[in-house]
C-alpha cells in the first residue's frame, strides 16, 4: 500500500530549510520589528508586503504553512502506521514544538528582541529541524519488523559506528550553532573584526559577552569542523554504501563552506547574502548529520522489532 506520511515529512524538511532561512533574512535586514503587534501584522493577516512588513510577514505566512503541512504529516502518520504508534507520539510532540516556537516567535516581537527569546528561536527551530529530519529518514522506504533497513549493504556494526560519530558531529554543530545565535543576537558579530585573530590577538581579552560568545564561536567552529571531518575519515575506511558515503563527503564539503561563510561574515561586515547563508549551511549540515545517525541506526537495530516479553 502507498503511504504519504514519508514524503510530508520530507516536504517538512525542506520546508524548515526554506523558513530558517528566510527568518535570518528577517534579522539581517532588521525587519525584526516591521510588524508591532502579533500575531496579526498592523492588525490585519494580510498586510501590505513592502519593505520590512515582507520579510517579517512572509516569514510568519511560510512559519503557518509549516504548522498545517506538519499537521497533515502527523495525521497521516497516525492513519497509516498504527503498528508503529512512535511515529506519531515523536510527530505530536513536534506539533508542539512548532507551536511553542510560534509563541517565541511571538515573544521576539512583543518584547522587542530579548536576545535569551531570540537565540532561544533559533535552537527551538534547529530541534525541529532534526526530529523533522529523523522521522523522515525513519519512515523512508520499507518499514515494520524485519524490514531491511533503507539503504542496504551495511553491517550492524558500522551502522552502530555511524550513528555515534555522526551523533557527535550533529551535537557539536547544534552546540555551535547556538552559540552563534548567541553571537547574533548579542551584537557581537563585529566584535572580532579581524580573522584569523580576534582583535589582534590569539585570545583576546575576554571583558564581555560579545567578545567572548565571539571568540568560543571561533574556538567551538574548529572542533565542530573536526568533528564532521572525523566522521569523513571513518567512512575513508568503513565498508559503507556509496549512498551514505556520498552524504558524508556533502557533510564534509559544507562544514568547510559554512566555515568559509563564517570568515566572508566578518569580512563584509555581516552583509546580508552571507550572513543569512552562514544560517541556512549551519541547518543542512544538522539536517544531513541527523539524517546519517538515524540510517545508522537503521541498519544497527531494527527499531519496529517486536519488544522481548520480560518472563516473571
Ligand atoms: C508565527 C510564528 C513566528 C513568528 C511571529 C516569528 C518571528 C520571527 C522574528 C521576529 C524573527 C527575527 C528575530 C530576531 O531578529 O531576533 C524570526 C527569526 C527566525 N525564525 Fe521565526 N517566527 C515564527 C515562527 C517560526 C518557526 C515555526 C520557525 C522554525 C521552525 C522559525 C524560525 C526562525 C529562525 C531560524 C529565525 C532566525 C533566527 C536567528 O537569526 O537567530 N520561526 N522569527
Ligand atoms: C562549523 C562551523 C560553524 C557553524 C556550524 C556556525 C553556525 C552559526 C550559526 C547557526 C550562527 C547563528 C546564525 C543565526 O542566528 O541566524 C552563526 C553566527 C555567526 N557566525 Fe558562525 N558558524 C561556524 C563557523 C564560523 C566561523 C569560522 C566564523 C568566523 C570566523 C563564524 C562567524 C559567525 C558570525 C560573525 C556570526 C554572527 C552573524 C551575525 O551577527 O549576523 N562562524 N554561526
């Protein structure tokens, strides 16, 4: 039979991406505040779309369309897998997710930038993002008890390995991420103006929050990049199938563009084309390494295998 769940959850995916990016073009063009009130916009849901009202206002639009199309995602998933009741419990709490990051969304606005509320925006939206991406990638393909896992010719082992390394390069990457939100929202993307020092000095004098959520996110971006460059060497050397290595060599590339990103940040001054990419890299390098650990898991453990009854 044909099920619809797997692709809405991979619409919702790619959804993500598209508003991830579009809300860090909201804060570079400072059209954080075009719209007072919310979650109406000058008190209408249909404002006029100029200057920063478009941004502002397109981004809450895409941020509604995401709620509904989730929505249908997790009804379908409750209509066509009663055999795997997780896959429902997992989507419901991303229904709930997406609304509490509705009213932060919210709250950005009616308390005018918070930058707690606004850096917690952004990790709110990076979580979804991943249990987004793990529930697409857990219901690709065949799925139910004793079903091959997604992408064949893997042993239990390596797909045990995958999922740690590729567990700690999404941890890292979503710590450092935060952290850059931090940046962000402090104000303090230009309190490094110069790279590879940081005012001139290997550790600069750390007398305040800029500087320092700064200079960890330069500290934190090698041992992210390590990380992800990690997980390239092992698949140099593991028996993985061709499709996840060519995940893994994606994953590898990006860090190295978004690092790239970072520095071109710096050096136009946080102009908005950069910037609002160095955002929209951070989400699909999380997106791809969450998508990596669960094909990992996928073909370590067969997640639908009915559980052993403990005998008294
Ligand atoms: C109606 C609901 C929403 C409202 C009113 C809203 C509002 C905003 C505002 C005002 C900003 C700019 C924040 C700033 O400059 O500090 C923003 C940024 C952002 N929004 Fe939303 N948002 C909503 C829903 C969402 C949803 C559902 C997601 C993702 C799942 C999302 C993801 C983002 C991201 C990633 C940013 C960029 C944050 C950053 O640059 O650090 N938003 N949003
Ligand atoms: C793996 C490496 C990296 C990751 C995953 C990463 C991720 C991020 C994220 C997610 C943000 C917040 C964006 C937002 O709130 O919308 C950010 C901000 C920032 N990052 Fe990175 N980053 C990395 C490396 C770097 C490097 C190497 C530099 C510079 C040398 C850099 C410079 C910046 C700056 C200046 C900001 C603040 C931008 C602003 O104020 O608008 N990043 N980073």
């Amino acid at each position: 039979m044909t099920t619809l769940h797997p692709r809405a959850f991979k619409v919702t995916v790619v959804w993500t991406l598209g508003l991830l990016f579009l809300g860090s073009i909201v804060h570079a063009t400072e059209s954080s505040l075009a719209c007072p009130d919310w979650p109406t916009c000058f008190g209408s849901m249909m404002p006029e779309m100029s200057g920063g009202v478009f941004w502002e206002h397109l981004h809450r639009l895409v941020a509604g369309g995401l709620v509904m199309m989730f929505g249908l995602a997790t009804w379908l998933a409750k209509k066509e897998t009663p055999d795997r009741p997780w896959i429902f419990r997992a989507s419901l709490a991303g229904v709930g997710l997406l609304l509490v990051q509705s009213v932060f969304g919210g709250l950005t606005v009616i308390y005018q930038l918070p930058d707690l509320v606004s850096t917690t925006h952004l990790s709110l939206a990076f979580i979804f993002l991943s249990l987004a991406t793990m529930l697409a990638v857990a219901t690709h393909g065949s799925v139910g008890p004793g079903a091959p896992p997604p992408i064949g010719g893997f042993g239990a082992d390596d797909g045990r390995r995958l999922t740690i390394i590729a567990s700690i390069a999404a941890s890292s990457v979503f710590v450092q991420s935060v952290v850059g939100g931090l940046v962000r929202h402090t104000d303090g993307g230009l309190s490094c103006p110069d790279v590879p020092l940081c005012l001139g000095q290997v550790v600069p004098p750390l007398v305040n929050i800029q500087i320092t959520s700064h200079f960890l996110h330069r500290v934190m971006a090698v041992l992210a990049t390590v990380a992800v460059l990690w997980l390239y060497a092992w698949a140099m050397r593991a028996d993985v199938p061709v499709r996840v290595h060519r995940w893994i060599t994606a994953a590898a590339g990006l860090v190295l563009v978004q690092v790239a990103l970072g520095v071109l940040s710096v050096l136009t001054v946080l102009a908005i084309p950069p910037v609002s990419l160095h955002t929209l890299v951070a989400a699909a390098l999380l997106s791809i390494l969450v998508a990596l650990a669960t094909v990992g898991t996928r073909a370590a453990v067969d997640i639908d295998a009915p559980k052993p009854v403990s005998l008294p």
